[in-house]
C-alpha cells in the first residue's frame, strides 16, 4: 500500500498533535468523492499487531513518497526516531523531508553550515543539509484545545505540509480547498432541495396512495377470489397429472412386458433357427452316412459276387480234378483188368483192395454281414448250393 507521507514523532511529546496534523492533511482539499485527501501513516493507525514491527515500520517507510519530522527534544533523543530517519536517509531523498518543530528549538549554525548541537532536529540529520532547511512551527499547538481545519492558523501550519506533497503552492492549495468546500456546500444545497421535492412528491404520491387504497384492496380481493379458483384449478390440474403420470406408469409397464415378450419371442425364434440349423446338419450327416452305408453295401454285394464267381470256378476245377479221378481210377481198373488177365495162367494171387477217391467237400465261404440300407435297397438271390457241392 503506498502512502503519501510518513510521520515520525515521539509518543511523549506529541501523542495528541500527531494525530490532528494526520487528519488535517487527510481531510485539506479532500474531494467530496474521495475518503482522504492524502494516505498519511501514523504508527498508531497504520499498524496491527504482528511480532515484526520494526520490519513493518521499514515497508512503510519505503512506500511512503515524504517524510514529516515532528522535531522536539524528546524525538532527538527517541532511538525509534533515530532508525526511521537513518533508513529514510539510507533509501530515500533528504528533500522530501518536512521537519515541523513542535518543542525545544531548531538552531542552524551558518559557520558550520549544519545544525548546532543545542537544537531539537535527531543526530542522524547533522551534515545531511548543505543550506538551512524550511520548516513549519507548531509549538504553539500545544496549547490549543481545539486542533482541527476550522483553526485558521492550524489550517495554514497543515497546508504548509500538505503544498510540496501535493506538489503545488499553499495558496493554489487552500484555493482549490475553499473551490471545493464551496462545491461541496452546492451539493449539499442540491441534495436538500432534491429531499424536500422528493418529500413533496411523497406527499403526492400518499395522496393518491390513499385514494388508490381502496381500489387496491377491491383489487385485492378480487385476486383473493382468483388466487382460490387458482388454487383450485391447480388442485385440479394436480389430480389430471397424477392420473396421467400413473397412466404413463402403466404404459411403461405394458412397454416394458412388451419389450420382454419381444425379446423372449425373439430368442426363441433364434433358437428355433438353431434347432433347425442343427437338424439340418444331422439330415446331412445322416445322408451321408447312408450314403456311405450304400457305398459299402454295394462293395460288400461286389466282394460277395466276386466271391460266388470264385467259388464256382473253384467248384468248376473240383469237379474236373473228379474227372480226372474217375479216368485215372478207370485206366488203373483197366490195367488191373489187364493184368488179372495176364496172370491167369499164374495160380492166383491175392488181388489188393482198390482204394476209393474220396473227394473233400468244398469249404463254404464265409458270409459278410449287410447292411439294412443294401437289404432295402436291393435283393440278392442266391442258391443254397453255391457255397459247396458234394461229389
């Protein structure tokens, strides 16, 4: 927060003109418009409770554009003071300085060219001024029981402190006081005429107030009359909208049942298609295994034929083997024959058993098992001798 002045003083000695010469500079050529004049800080008023206070005094020290030095005996020897003036010396310029002496006596030795040592002005500004320095005197207040801007020669001791902050001469300064204390006292004048015609036109208005009193309160009844039939409509509007919002309940249920059957009806017709899906895909396999079966029928039907057509060329070669027996056995009966009658004349011999041929049935083939598809399909006959003959 910038200030526009910093005020330095001892507690002691001026505890009560530290504060007026605050609110003087605060309140000289204030703007009806604005709070203060010029932002002044005083410890007392410008300072909380905090455990940094000599840090707090630094900050306001450093934001504050000029430095009033409440000069007395007590503020010379105040060691607060003397930090404030060598940190405003360390930081800042020595012309923005405004001593003000307010006890004791500020004494400038010319042979030296620096202050005596007998005068009220702290250590700290010995050998800063190279020409005595001009400053504003108020020992006088002292004294004095009323301490504000309505003292004229108080007001001239704070608008010689207040001119070079504001940056322009005492006199411009107190003029453009009294312009706006003049302007001021305008406004108050307008506000009060603007009051009293607005009382008058309060007056009126009551008037007329009291005349339209009645009507409002017909008015008023009338709406009251309104107001129930309202209300009574409401009611009425409430119960319609209960009975359709319980309406749109039960079609929200039928919707929702709906929407189940739907979808019952729908994974039905799914698994439908899958059931058809699957039994199609067994007719296929079972066409197929028939298929298959035939397929096999008809080769074990061939293997059978073939088989029979074996058996009877085997039959075949049996029976000329039988023929071949019975021309071996007929020649070795005509060769016995033969012998018998060369041997006549020889004494008889024994004549050996002739040894009969006896032919071995022929082994039956084994029949292979079909398959009903072959039985139904087609039937084979077959004759009850083809499997073996006997010679």
């Amino acid at each position: 927060m910038a200030y526009d002045a910093f005020i330095s003083y001892s507690h002691a000695a001026d505890g009560r003109l530290a504060p007026a010469v605050q609110d003087g500079l605060q309140r000289l050529a204030r703007p009806w418009y604005r709070l203060r004049a010029l932002h002044v800080f005083r410890d007392q008023t410008g300072l909380a409770v905090n455990p940094h206070l000599w840090q707090s005094i630094q900050n306001a020290l450093d934001e504050s554009d000029y430095f009033i030095l409440m000069c007395s005996p007590d503020a010379a020897a105040s060691p607060w003071v003397e930090r404030e003036v060598n940190h405003w010396l360390a930081t800042k310029r020595p012309e923005h300085i405004l001593p003000v002496l307010t006890a004791g006596a500020i004494a400038w030795d010319n042979t030296i060219g620096d202050f005596s040592a007998a005068s009220a002005v702290p250590a700290a500004l010995r050998g800063v001024f190279t020409e005595e320095p001009r400053f504003s005197d108020l020992r006088w207040a002292h004294d004095e029981e009323q301490l504000d801007l309505r003292h004229s020669k108080f007001r001239e001791g704070v608008a010689e402190l207040a001119a070079p902050i504001h940056g322009v001469s005492k006199d411009q300064l107190e003029g453009e006081d009294i312009r706006l204390y003049r302007r001021a006292r305008r406004l108050v004048r307008a506000a009060v005429f603007a009051l009293i015609l607005l009382a008058s036109s309060a007056t009126v208005a009551s008037a007329f107030a009291v005349n339209n009193a009645s009507r409002a309160r017909d008015a008023e009844a009338e709406a009251q009359d309104e107001t129930e039939r309202a209300v009574a409509a409401e009611e009425l509007a409430r119960d319609e909208a209960d009975r359709a919002r319980e309406a749109e309940a039960r079609a929200s249920d039928e919707a929702e049942r709906a929407l189940a059957a739907e979808a019952t009806a729908f994974e039905e017709a799914q698994n439908a298609q899958d059931a058809e899906a699957d039994a199609q895909t067994q007719a296929e396999l079972a066409r197929a295994a028939e298929a298959v079966a035939i397929a096999e029928a008809e080769r074990a039907d061939a293997e059978t034929a073939n088989a029979q057509t074996q058996a009877q060329r085997a039959d075949a070669a049996a029976a000329a083997a039988l023929a071949e027996a019975a021309r071996a056995d007929q020649e070795a009966e005509n060769a016995q024959t033969e012998a018998a009658n060369a041997t006549s004349a020889r004494p008889p011999a024994p004549t050996p058993r002739p040894r009969k041929h006896v032919r071995k049935p022929h082994a039956p083939m084994p029949k292979r098992p079909r398959s009903a598809a072959s039985s139904t399909s087609r039937r084979h006959a077959r004759s009850p001798t083809s499997g073996c003959r006997k010679h």
